[in-house]
C-alpha cells in the first residue's frame, strides 16, 4: 500500500510540473505574439507614412487637374 501510495504522489508531482512547464511556455508565446502584431503595425504605419511623404505631391497634383477638368465642364442637362 505505502508503494502505491509513493507512486501516486510521483505521478502527481511530475504532472504538476508538466502543466506548469506547458503554462509558462504558453505564457511566452502569447507576449511574443503581441510583440510582433505591434512591430508589424509600426512597419505598416511607417510605410504609409513614407510613401504619403514621396507621392503627396503627385497626388495633389492629379486632384487639381481633376478639379480643372470637371470645373470647365458644361453641366449636363441643365
């Protein structure tokens, strides 16, 4: 009986320590997880930042000609 007992206590020491070990490594996983959403989120706002640097004068550029056009347009119908 005292064997059985010994054995018992043995496996519910070892399955502690394998919940803990699969809790602390699920722990990390997550904090890297949300590591890497905020650095890809930082590269995208860079991106968007440096390519409305490059390009927002030729964008201005394209809507003053749209203006142009539509304002020497006749209006249709009236």
């Amino acid at each position: 009986m005292r064997r059985m007992t010994r054995t018992w206590r043995y496996a519910a020491r070892v399955r502690d320590g394998v919940e803990q070990q699969v809790w602390m490594t699920t722990a990390r996983w997550s904090g890297q997880s949300t590591v890497e959403y905020a650095l890809v989120g930082a590269l995208v706002v860079i991106a968007a930042a440096g390519a409305m640097t490059l390009l927002g004068g030729e964008v201005t550029t394209v809507f003053s000609r749209i203006t142009t056009t539509l304002s020497g347009a006749a209006p249709a119908g009236h």
